[in-house]
C-alpha cells in the first residue's frame, strides 16, 4: 500500500475529463460493475489506468466501496478482469517455459458478454471499450512482464483462452424466444449425452443487433442484471508453431518400421526410425508430440543403406526451439555410439516451407535398390545376358495396385519406369539385382509379377521362370535435402 498514491496519480494522470467519469462512476458501481468496467463504460482509452489495482481506481474515483453492493460478481465482465484471472493465466503460461520471445493472446467469451456489454452501452448511450481487447492489453502486459516477451499479433506462440459463467448461460433466451427470431435450436441425444445446437455466438449476436434498443432494455434489462458468481476459465491452451529438424536416415537392420507399426494393439516391429530418432529430439525441443515424414518409406524388413532417405520430425507444440546445432549434431553422435541400427545424418532444423522438398520430391526422385533373389531354376548365361541388354536401357512397367496394399489404395494401373536393371549371378539359384527406379515403383512386385499385375517382371523377363525377392536394400534415394542453404 505504500505506493497507492502513485497509483492514483497515474490513474487520475491518464483519465482525460475526470469529472465526468467521477459522476456516473457511482452509478455505475451501484449496478455491479467492476472498476475496470466503470473505465470500459466511460470510454477511458486502453492504457495504463488499466494496469492498476481496482482499489486504486475506485479511489481515484472516489467511489465509497462501503457501500456493499448485491452483486458478488461484476454484471459486465462477469470478473474476468479480475487480477486472479490474470494471475492464472501468467502462472501457467510461466509454467510451461516456451522460449519464445514473441505471443499473441485470443480470448472466447461467453455469450453473454456481448448481450451484457450492448445492455451497457443503452445504459451509458455510448460505445463501451471492448473486453476482448481490455483482456489482451492487460494479460499481454502481465505476461510480458512475468516473462519477458513482446505481445505480436503475429506470433507462432499463441495463449488461447476461454471463458464460461453458468449463471448466465440464459442470457440470451429473449432473443430465442423473440417472435420471428432467426435463431432455431436444436436439441439432440448423442452417446447419453444432450446437445443443443443453432444459438452459437454467430447467430446470437446476428439476432442481438436486428434487436433494437428498447428490446434489449425491456426484455433483458439495461443497466445488466446483477450477478452473484464469476465466470472462470474453460480452457487455457497454449498452441506454439511446430518446429522442424530434417535429415537422412539409415536403417542397418531389418524389421524396423519407418514410424511404430502397431496391429490390434500390439507391436510389429520392435523398434521403428521415428522413436529412434525422435524421442531425443523431443528431449531437446521438449514438444507434446512429434511426426516423422520420410521421402517414400520402405517396408519393415528393407534395409536403407547409402546416403539414407531424406525425412523430417514436425515437433508439435515445442518450448524450445532455440536449440544448437552441436545439440542436435550429438544425437548422431549418440546412435553411433550406441551402435544403433538405426542412425541419421545432417540432421538440422529446417524452414517450414523446406519441409514442401520432401513432398515434391514424392513425385521426381529416382531410388536405388539391391535385391536377392532367388530363381527356380538356374538361369542360362543368355538369359542373364539378354536381362542386362534389356536393362541398360529404359524400361516402362504396367504395374497394378499390389494384391498386398490393395486394402489402402484402390486398382489402377500405373506406368512405372525402370531406368537401370542389372543382374549378377551369386551362386546356386542365388543372384543379385541392382535397380533405379521412379518414385512410386513397387519392387518386390516387379521381381515376382504379382500374378501377372506387374508387366513385364523380372521372372517374365527370365522366360516365366518363377522368381522371389529374399532381401532388399534401398541404396540411394536421390533428392537433395536438407537443403544447403540452411
Ligand atoms: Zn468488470
């Protein structure tokens, strides 16, 4: 309390026409509004009177506090400007130590603010500051404050909250009831549960301005009915943009999956690239959750050998995002310490729009494969001979939706290209098939056939001798990411 007269001072300081706000302010108090509502409602400007305490308002005011009022609960903000309100909304925000510099701050109000706020507005015959933008002003300068930030309209971090007051849920019932209202609800019964639908804030405040004035002051009141509770928050989320870490990773073993491959509940495969390498990253970034999105994906038992295959971690909703590069280079570091199966390299954070290279590149790279394949009979140093004439040039598969994803994708024939195919014999019935193929070209089908659904295969090429893919590596996939220039 030491210093409450320099809180007077700014208040008295920065309230333009004084008196006239002096006189109305005790009426205004009388019908249950705040102190900050009593400046809302006497068009005192967004600023710093905003910023002091209400018993330093009412002061400067010289409202008589007193003099109780019936109201428990400001009729017009319903108290959310109450400091408590600003008080949890800093707290938490402070809690979850996001290491942005910049926020923005959306609010959702109940209903019933804006019925009460133009009930005000007939009262005062006069506009009355917006709440939505007093909430902003204030939280935003706590926030700052607390926790060194700037209030950006356009940040990546956005403070989402909304409000509720069941006492006042009704509020808006005259203008349902109201003959010829354009707001029709609609009651229904989903899984035990009761819904209305039809009186969202869109059609209320639709059917509130056809309203006029004396429709609002006879069947709702105006000044607004008094209130014994105050409304509280619903929901406080905090929604940062994601942050993006790309690279290339390899997989040395077989049978781990690209991203954790779960059937009924239970585990295919034991390990997959994404917990690999993502939940270090997540350590780091310390987000919610995180997506890995490959160039292409092989199947759980392909190897990725080579440069590896391009990918990006979208880490959702992350704290930190200013991280060091030496910290991210030590993730690599660690799987080849622990000797991982699965390691990544050039891992960096990467542009949100970098993130389009792996999508475009969907379409125009080329792959690498090493296959071993086994035949059913041994073939002859001419077949072998005319499979590599073949293959030193182009060749243009029709390849149907294999029988094996036909339960996702839906039968088309596809033309791929095979724009290298070279075969060698190991031993025994046992050969080696080096291929560079388009994107989008399904191997072990074009080593098999399919059942006749990929044409020509490599067991048609062959002269019809059966054929089977034992083992396959991926050994390039050639799209230039990460970017350099990151
Ligand atoms: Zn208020």
């Amino acid at each position: 309390m030491s210093n409450a007269n320099t809180h007077v001072n700014v208040v008295t300081e920065s309230l333009d026409n004084i008196q006239r706000i002096k006189a109305v302010a005790p009426g205004l108090h009388a019908n249950g509004a705040c102190a900050l509502c009593i400046l809302r409602a006497t068009q005192v400007p967004i600023g710093p009177a905003y910023l002091q305490p209400q018993a330093d308002i009412h002061r400067a005011l010289e409202i008589d506090t007193s003099v109780a009022s019936t109201a428990s609960a400001c009729s017009l903000c319903l108290s959310i400007l109450s400091p408590d309100i600003f008080d949890q909304i800093t707290l938490k925000y402070k809690e979850q130590a996001f290491d942005s510099s910049t926020v923005c701050i959306s609010v959702e109000l109940p209903k019933s603010i804006y019925i009460r706020q133009r009930s005000m507005q007939i009262y005062v015959k006069s506009a009355v500051i917006d709440l939505k933008d007093v909430i902003k002003y204030i939280s935003g300068n706590r926030i700052a404050e607390a926790c060194d930030v700037a209030i950006d309209g356009d940040s990546d971090m956005r403070i989402e909250c909304a409000f509720r007051h069941e006492e006042t849920l009704l509020d808006h019932q005259f203008l349902v009831d109201r003959e010829g209202s354009s707001i029709k609800i609609k009651s229904f019964r989903k899984k035990g549960i009761d819904y209305t639908t039809g009186d969202s804030l869109g059609a209320v405040l639709a059917e509130l301005s056809k309203c006029d004035d004396s429709v609002v002051a006879s069947k709702f009141g105006s000044p607004p009915p008094l209130v014994k509770t105050a409304a509280e928050i619903e929901s406080l989320v905090f929604r940062r943009a994601s942050l993006f870490i790309g690279g290339r990773y390899l997989k040395l073993q077989r049978n781990i999956s690209q991203t954790p491959f779960v059937v009924d509940g239970k585990r295919m495969t034991e390990l997959s690239v994404s917990e690999v390498i993502g939940e270090p990253i997540k350590e780091l970034a310390l987000c919610d959750s995180y997506n890995l999105v490959g160039s292409g994906r092989e199947d759980a038992d392909v190897r990725m050998l080579g440069d590896g295959r391009p990918f990006y971690i979208e880490c959702i909703n992350p704290r930190k995002t200013n991280i060091s590069q030496d910290l991210i280079s030590q993730i690599e570091d660690q799987l080849i310490q622990e000797n991982s199966p699965v390691q990544c390299r050039l891992l960096q954070i990467i542009k949100p729009e970098d993130t389009r290279i792996i999508k475009e590149g969907e379409e125009n790279k080329t792959k690498h494969y090493c296959a071993l394949v086994w035949f059913a009979s041994v073939l002859s140093k001419e077949t072998l001979e005319e499979i590599n004439q073949v293959g030193s040039s182009e060749i243009v598969l029709q390849q149907n939706t294999p029988i094996r994803v036909l339960h996702r994708r839906s039968p088309l024939v596809r033309p791929r290209k095979l724009l290298r195919l070279e075969i060698t014999h190991i031993e025994g019935h046992f050969y080696k098939v080096r291929i560079e193929s388009e994107a989008g070209t399904y191997i072990k089908e074009f080593v098999h056939g399919d059942l006749g659904r990929t044409s020509p295969s490599l067991s048609s090429l062959a002269g019809g001798i059966v054929a089977d893919i034992l083992e396959l590596d991926v050994e390039n996939v050639s799209l230039d990411f990460p970017p350099k220039s990151v």
